[in-house]
C-alpha cells in the first residue's frame, strides 16, 4: 500500500464529500437491516398463532401488514440511500481521476527532452490513461465497497450478538479462513497485476508506433511481419490476462463455498439450540440466515476489492516512477523578464547524457540584438544542439550562454520560451485546422494576422487553394501537408508570436530556393528589432545574414560575412560553389 499513500492528498481534498459518503452508507446498511428483525417478527407471530399462544388471527395479520409496509419502507430507504452513496463516492474518484490525469500531464510537460529520450510515447500514455483508471477504482468503487463491507459487517455482527451471541460466535467461523485465503490470493494477484500493466504498456507502445509510421510499414511491404510482431505480444498479453483472471476466478466460488458453510452451521447449530430452547423462536434462525445471506455479496466483495487495490498499487507505482521524477531544467526565477535579444556563448561544452556524444566543445560566440547568424556545417556537428541551448531545452555541460548579458539559467523559464519563436527541423504540426495550427503561436491572434503570417511565410497562395481553406483539418503530425507546406505552417506559426529571437532550424529543406529566398525577404522586413539564428545547410539561406559560422564536431571551423568567407578556401566556399553549381545545372 506504499504506492497509494501518494493518493492521501486527494482523499483529503474531498474529505467532506468522503464523510457524507460514509454517514450515508451506514445509513443505507441500518434500514437494510430492518428486514430480518421484520422478517423475525413476522416469523415468531405467525408461530405463536400456530402455538395458540395468540388466538387472534386479526391481530396477527394487522402485525404482519404492518411488518410488510415497514420492509417495503426499510427497502425503498436504503435504495435512496444506496444511489446517494454511489453518487458520491463514484463522483470523488471522477474528481481524483480528473486531478491525477492533471498532474500526470503537466509532469510530463514540465520533464525535459532527456526525458522523453529514454521513454516510449506509448509507455507514457499507457500510465496517463490504463493506469490512472485502475487507480480509479481504487478511490472509486474499492473504496465505496470497503467502507459498505465494513459498515455492514460491524452493524450485522452486533445485532447478531445481541440476538444469539453463541450462533454468532459458530456462524463466524469460516471467516479466519477466507482472511488467510484472501491474503494468500492478493500477493499472487498483485504479481500477476504487475505484469499486465507491463505487457499491456508494451502493447501500446507497439501499437502507437506502428500507426504513427504506417507509411512506411506499407512502403517497404513489412505488413506481415508487423502483424506477426503484434500478434506474438497479444498473445503474451492474452496469456498474462488468463494467468490473472485464474487466479481471481478463485475468490468468487470461495466466497460462495465459505457462506454455504455458514448457512449448514446457522440450520444445525441454530435448530440444535431451539430444540433445547436455547432460542426463543425458529424466528431468529430466519433472521440469521437472512444476516448471513446479507454478507454474502460483502464477503464475496472483498475478493474482487483487494483484486481492485493490488491492481491500483501496481499501477499507482508505475505512476509515481514518473512523477517522482525532476526535471533537470529548473526555473530559478519567478521575475518577468524584458528579453532584447542579445546571445552570447561562453566556451560552452554539452554532452549529451543519453548518448555521451559531445555535441558542442568550447563553443564561443557573440550575436547582437537585431543581427542573423547563420550557422552551417555537416550532420551531427552539433548546430540544432545550439537552438536547443538558446530555448534551454538542455543545460550546458561546461561554459555559459548569457541572454542579455545575464546567465539563461537566471532567466524566468516561462518568460524566456515566450519570446523565442523556433522552427523545428521536423515540423510538428497537430490534428486540428490549419488555422488553430497558426494560432498555437499566439492564442488570441486575428484571423488578419493569421493570413499575413501565412503570407511572410509564402504559405497564403497554397491554403487557400484547398477547399475548406484556414479550417482544412490536418492529419496526424500534418499528414495533409506536403514536407515544404508542413515547414512553412511552422514558420507562420513562430512569425504570428513575434518573439525577440528566432531560431530557424533547417527548416527550409523542403522548400526551393525561389520560396526560400522569397521568405527570407519576408523576414528581413519584419525582424529588424529580432535577433535571429538559422541552421541550414545552404549557403543561400546564409548568405544575408550579418554573421556566418561553420560547425565541426563542436567547433567553430570558420565564422565571418558571406563576401569575407567566399574569399577564403574552405567549407563555406566549397558549399557556395557546389551548389551554384547546381542550380545553375
């Protein structure tokens, strides 16, 4: 039960609506006992009529009438009371299931990229949904159950007492034997749990990465052996299951088995004692066997509460593995910050710690508020690296960036991401409008800026072209798009934020050089207070820029303007004229 204590917190929040839950459901059990007393009452009349001991058969019919008015009284009580006590409690772990769903999510926003480095999508979404909704039960149906079971066996075993303390003592016999039973089954059903929230984690994952890459599963014409690789683990999840429900499949005939028992010793013991007058009517047997047909469902729930509970613990500890976890970007500042725009590397190192590559190596350079850097090298020189580093989606190993002359870590997180405007490599775009997909960069935006930033992006011609035009839905990850539209979205999407820094991340790749430099025009007129970064891999898209630099495992290899660096032999030159070369091929 460690892994649920996470959940206190909770059930102190709805305290209140907790106590009227269980003020209800004692209620609900103590009108649902009225009916073996009523039943008894009935029962003990009618023989004292056979007996002769009453001798007035209206008398005993006006008692029995009444007794029937009061059960269906006594019934229709603890039925209201019943649904109450299902609406609050079922209601509270709604709530919890709501506020846990939360905090797992924005965990999961607030964790940085190394995070999801190690992490698989469908592991994640496994834990925020199949997860948080066994947990659900737990505060849900398990808790209400509980506190029934509870309420109901202490409220029983008293009036019990009170009619026949030694009935009471033998009909309560089997139950040592089902709390060793079910503690026996719950160690075994919470290993087995265990392993199915793994497996099913493992399916998800599986599942979601095959959707997301179907295109090219179909294109390489693996179909067979991904529906070979999916059947092999629905199957260990099919086995898993079974292994499970076996084991749980034991509690229910136990439970029956166990009450059956008690009903023999009630019939036997019970008859034994009238017999020797011991009790005063077959009435309390009745009533007896009422009580213990009344615990049976209890009793028979404890099973399935403690299968509920072990499941919840099982997945409440797969929950806390991630909430448990810091980001290892902490915002150290709750000051606002007046961002300009001024970027400065200070022979900055940064290895990456999944991988151990050393991405950047006594890295050092100046921009100035308002200039471009362009910044260009090989795959995996380490350029993306630097964009990371300016938004602080990483820490620097070894070194400073300074923003505005101040440490980024000194920085107010919050305020330093909403004044960047980055273009990813690979643009994400989300299952919503084109319009919305623009608009993520600036919620309240007007439907005219969202059609001039489409339009400094060169994006507006091809929109419009579309027949549902902005509100065309896009597909996963932009599917609708081609690969220069899906870039070119992005950018009017980072323009509409108007940011202080911009950082271009070979965004362009998919664009040709007419658009290209058609949307660097764009952004020559609205940039000049915006300091901006571009990463490419063409020497036309740095050609503009105030300040050129080219990257080699880490290092700055050759910096300078574009007229000072096609002057001298290099990389930079090498590029420049190849790819003149092939354009004008």
């Amino acid at each position: 039960m460690k892994a649920l204590k996470y959940l206190n917190k909770y059930l102190y929040k709805y305290r209140w609506r907790l106590l009227l839950g269980l003020i209800i459901t004692i209620g609900a059990r103590v009108f649902a006992l009225f009916t073996p007393q009523l039943i008894r009452n009935s029962t003990t009349a009618i023989e004292k009529y056979l007996n002769g001991e009453v001798t007035d058969l209206s008398v005993v019919k006006s008692e029995l009438l009444l007794n029937i008015l009061l059960i269906i009284g006594a019934a229709l009580a603890s039925g209201i009371l019943t649904f109450l006590m299902r609406q609050t409690f079922i209601v509270v772990s709604r709530f919890i299931e709501y506020d846990l769903k939360n905090e797992v999510f924005t965990q999961y926003q607030d964790l940085s990229l190394d995070f999801y480095k190690k992490n698989r999508t469908g592991d994640l979404m496994s834990r925020i949904s199949e997860d948080v909704s066994k947990v659900r039960m737990y505060v849900g149906p398990a808790l209400m159950y509980g506190v029934q079971t509870v309420t109901l066996f202490v409220v029983v075993i008293s009036y019990m007492i009170s009619a026949a303390p030694m009935l009471t003592l033998y009909t309560l016999i089997p139950l040592p034997i089902l709390s060793i039973a079910i503690y026996r089954l719950s160690v075994a059903i919470n290993k087995r749990s265990t392993v199915v929230q793994k497996i099913l984690s493992e399916l998800n994952t599986f599942a979601q990465e095959s959707f997301s890459g179907i295109a090219v599963i179909k294109s390489y014409g693996i179909q067979g052996k991904f529906n070979s690789d999916f059947n092999d683990l629905a199957n260990e999840s099919k086995t898993k299951n079974v292994d499970l429900a076996k084991v749980q499949a034991i509690f229910f005939p136990l439970m029956v088995l166990l009450i059956g028992f008690s009903n023999l010793i009630v019939i036997y013991i019970g008859g034994q004692q009238y017999i020797n007058g011991e009790i005063e009517s077959v009435g309390v047997i009745v009533e007896f066997l009422l009580y213990v047909n009344m615990l049976t469902w209890p009793v028979a729930s404890v099973g399935w509460i403690t299968s509920m509970v072990q499941r919840a613990e099982a997945s409440q500890k797969r929950i806390n593995e991630f909430l448990e976890q810091e980001s290892s970007i902490k915002n150290h500042s709750d000051q606002k910050e007046n961002i300009q725009g001024n970027i400065e590397f200070k022979n900055v190192k940064f290895v990456y710690d999944d991988t151990n590559i050393t991405a950047l190596n006594k890295l050092s350079f100046t921009i100035k508020k308002g200039e471009t850097l362009a910044i260009l090298g090989n795959t995996g020189s380490g350029k993306s690296t630097i964009l990371e580093l300016i938004g602080r989606l990483y820490d620097v190993t070894e070194g400073e960036v300074l923003i505005d002359g101040k440490p980024i870590e000194s920085l107010n997180l919050s305020e330093l991401r909403q004044q960047i405007g980055y273009v990813p490599q690979d643009a994400f775009l989300f299952s919503e409008s084109i319009l919305e997909n623009i608009k993520f960069g600036k919620s309240d935006a007007t439907e005219e800026e969202i059609i001039a930033a489409a339009k400094y992006a060169a994006v507006h011609d091809n929109i419009m072209h579309f027949s549902k035009g902005y509100d065309t839905v896009l597909g996963e990850r932009g599917l609708t798009l081609s690969g220069g539209q899906k870039q070119r979205v992005s950018i009017a999407r980072a323009i509409i934020k108007d940011p202080k820094i911009v950082l271009f991340d070979d965004c362009l790749s998919a664009v040709d050089t007419e658009t290209e430099e058609e949307i660097f025009n764009n952004l020559n007129e609205i940039s000049e207070e915006k300091t901006a970064i571009i990463v490419s891999h063409r020497a036309s898209s740095a050609r503009n820029a105030d300040k050129i630099i080219v990257i080699d495992n880490g290092k700055i290899i050759q910096e300078g303007t574009h007229n000072q660096l096609i002057e001298a032999e290099g990389y930079y030159k090498e590029l420049y004229e190849k790819q003149l070369e092939e354009k004008d091929s």
